[in-house]
C-alpha cells in the first residue's frame, strides 16, 4: 500500500470522524459530567478495535453480502441512537463537580464501547469505505494486514478528535451550563433524527 493511498484514505477518514455525531455526543457529555475523558475515548477506540478485528478476519465483507445481518447490525445501531439521543434530550450534560467522577470508571469504558461498536457510521466506514483503499493485486501486503493498519489508523484518528472534543468540551463549556445544556441537547437532537432517519429508511428497505 503507497503513501497516496494512505493519505487519499486519512482525509476520507478524518472527515468523517470530524463529523458530530453519537461519539462526539458522547466525550462531550464525559467531559461535561466530570467523568474520565481518557476512558470514555478508550472506550470508544475499542469499539473500532473490534470492528477492526473483524474486518481483517474477512468477517465483514461476510457481514456487506448478508443483507439480513446488515439490516439488522444497522437496525440494532439505530435503535440504540434513538434512546441514546432521547435519554440526551432528557438529562442533558452540564458541568459537574468531580466528587463522583470515578464511581462508574468500567460504565464509562464500557458505554463508550457500546457506542462505536453500534455506530452506523462505523458500519459505513468499515463495511463501505475502507474496503474502497485496500490493494488486491500485485500487492506488497496480504489484505487483512492492509485492513489492519487501515483500521488502526482509524483508530489513532478517533483517540485524538474525540480526546481532543472532549477536553475541549470541558475546558470551553465548564463555566457556561447554559451553553453545556444547548451543546448537549443539540447532539442528543441530532442523534434521535439521525438514528430516527436510518429506521425508518431500513424498515422500508425491508419492507
């Protein structure tokens, strides 16, 4: 794999994890609460480290040509967008002492790794985008070990957006609730549409 190939494949990807969306809503809200924004983007990365995992185990172009997988991957993140966005919307982030920030340091890992694993847009990029950039012939590297490093550098990518939102969040928005609550409530508004917008797309789909 060139050089171009993993530059042409790092704008691509930096685009799209530059987009806000139920990640970002996330070490936004982590931040915001007081919780640990190392762990919560540790858990985030580790939702890609295994879908990353899987695609080199060829297991995702498995997935791309079973259409009833698929709808139901997508169903399943969507669904888990629509409640993530609404319970948002009715506890939106605001600034918060650190008196409990450690009480729930495996939940926070834990829900940030539910979050990208389910992550539709992590479905898109996986099962559509990257296998756009891999080489099949005449190529130096087998294509689970191109996958790999792809996927890899997807995930050094997320650790420094999201790490950087996150303290961003906290340092920028900490002394403003009102504008921690309006932030907030615009990514939960927009993870309720969007989640909303692909089950309804996947149920007529199906239909």
């Amino acid at each position: 794999m060139d050089s171009g190939t993993l530059i042409s494949f790092l704008a691509v990807d930096l685009l799209l994890v530059c987009v806000p969306g139920a990640d970002w809503a996330y070490v936004i809200g982590a931040g915001l609460r007081g919780r640990s924004v190392g762990l919560a983007v540790t858990g985030l990365v580790s939702g890609y480290a295994l879908h990353t995992a899987l695609a080199a185990a060829g297991l995702a172009v498995l997935v791309a040509g079973s259409p009833a997988v698929l709808t139901a991957l997508t169903v399943a993140g969507a669904a888990y967008l629509v409640w993530l966005g609404w319970s948002v919307l009715r506890r939106p982030g605001v600034p918060q002492a650190g008196e409990a920030v450690e009480r729930d340091r495996w939940r926070v890992f834990l829900r940030g790794a539910t979050i990208s694993g389910l992550n539709p847009k992590g479905l898109l990029l996986y099962l559509s985008v990257l296998p756009q950039f891999l080489v099949t012939h005449d190529a130096r590297l087998p294509v689970p070990a191109q996958t790999a490093g792809l996927g890899l550098l997807h995930m050094a990518c997320c650790a420094a957006v999201y790490a950087t939102v996150g303290v961003l969040a906290r340092r920028l928005l900490g002394a403003r609730p009102a504008a921690a609550r309006a932030v907030t409530r615009t990514s939960g508004a927009a993870m309720l549409g969007i989640g909303a917008f692909l089950l309804v797309q996947r149920l007529a789909l199906g239909g």
